[in-house]
C-alpha cells in the first residue's frame, strides 16, 4: 500500500542501494549549480544529447541541461549495471524518455523535473512514475493561471483557502497536476482542466476525478516532496507502493552508495 506520510520527505546524503524492489520509489534531489566531478559530463552524453545542449541561447541553461542529463546517466547506469554513456533512450508519442527494453529487463521507469538550480529524478521499478518540481515565485497571477489551466472544482477550491494559503496551494497543485501528466506520458494532448487534484497545499493529495470518472485517482498514488526551500515539487506513481526513499547528489562522485 501507498506510505501515509505525517510530515515532509527529508533530503539527506545516504548509503545509496541501487538493487530498487518492486514496491518502493526513489526520488534524488540534484543541485544543478555543482560542477561534476568525474567522469566529464559531455563524455558520456549521446551525439543527440549534445545537439539538444546546443539549442540553448543561455549559457546557464545549456550547462544545467548538460548536469541534469549526466546525472540521469549516471543514476540509471548504476540501477542497471550498464555503463552511463551506453545507455540508449527510446522516446515514447508525448516525448517521454525511456531506457531501451533490450537494457532494461527490469522495467525500469523514470522521470525527470527542473526548475532553476534544482532537478528531481524519480525512479521506480515497474511502475509509471512522474515528477515535477517548480520554484515558488510570489509575483505570480495565481487566480489567472488557475482560471486558465485548473478545473472548475480546483478553483473553488483555491478561492475557498484564506489569502495566506493560496500561493502554496497554487503551486502545489500545478506541480501534482503536472507529475501525473508527466507520469501518463500524454504531455500537451491531456489538458490540465480535464482533472482535479487536492488543492490544500496541507492535505495529503489524490486524483479527485478525471474527465469526471471518480475511479481513476485509485490506480494512482501523489506524493508531496517538501523541505526545498523555495521551490514546490510532488511526485506520481501508478499503483501502490510501499517505500519512497529521497536522496541528494553530492559533487564528490555525485552520491554516496554502496558498492
């Protein structure tokens, strides 16, 4: 069954098991504006990966695109055992990465989230998973986005919160809405209205409805991430689950693990 969690996820440094069983989900915290140490990140980056750092205008941007993706390598090689630049990604319609079947007997599922100087990556063991991270910013026309991109019941749901709550509740609800689209894979094709998600920022989340089905928030399980300071993030996983651990990348060796 999904874990009820009475307070915010901790981030801590710590010994890092990369044997992830069936019902558990890992989620690491990545700190963008670190140098990596070694291997050299555009060592192990694919020719496409490196096209893509290209189409950056910033320098800052294409830097963190580059990181966020070493990371991604990094961590999935030592789930899978196979060395970070060889692994191959297969996209799915909606664009979601995935690693190729022949490298992943397992069934390995993955997400990936940035916002600023900070990225999650959730990882999971069969089952669909999404994240999504944003950083909180107070001159935000919460009630306009939420008119033009939540639900009808989210709205009610915003306006009934006391002034003080509704920046929180606002961004909760984005990045929950937004870990589920990302964990479905269907992107742009699923607009954000056609769901409602819990919108007190202090309340445990769940999929209210969708497209007005009641039934389908209980295939899913949603996660707050808290402790981030300055940011808002939430986590989605099909099915159930038993354990989500939280890790940190640190720069020396970039984690902290056990072999």
């Amino acid at each position: 069954m999904c874990p009820h969690f009475d307070k915010p996820r901790l981030w801590e440094e710590r010994l890092f098991n990369p044997d992830l069983s069936i019902d558990c989900v890992d989620v690491w915290k990545v700190n963008l504006d670190e140098p990596l140490s070694s291997p050299p990140p555009l060592t192990i980056l694919s020719s496409d990966e490196l096209t893509r750092s290209s189409r950056f205008r910033f320098g800052e941007d294409r830097l963190h695109f580059v990181r966020c993706r070493s990371a991604l390598r990094l961590l999935l090689g030592d789930y899978l055992r196979i060395p970070a630049a060889e692994l191959r990604f297969e996209y799915q319609p909606g664009g979601k990465p995935e690693v190729a079947d022949q490298q992943n007997p397992g069934q390995l599922q993955f997400n990936v989230s940035h916002s600023g100087s900070l990225a999650l990556i959730a990882v999971s063991a069969g089952h669909r998973v999404g994240v999504d991270i944003e950083r909180v910013r107070g001159d935000v026309d919460t009630m306009s986005l939420a008119e033009q991109f939540f639900s009808p019941r989210e709205r009610d749901g915003l306006l009934s919160l006391p002034d003080d709550l509704r920046l929180a509740a606002f961004f909760s609800t984005w990045t929950r809405k937004e870990s589920f689209l990302k964990a479905i894979g269907d992107g742009l094709s699923f607009p954000l209205a056609d769901f409602s998600i819990t919108t007190h920022p202090e309340l445990d989340p769940v999929i209210e409805e969708v497209r007005g089905d009641t039934n389908v928030g209980k295939q899913w399980s949603l996660v707050t991430l808290g402790r981030i300071d300055g940011y808002c993030a939430a986590v989605a996983v099909e099915g159930m689950f038993s354990r989500l651990e939280t890790y940190v990348m640190s720069d020396a060796g970039w984690y902290v693990h056990s072999r």
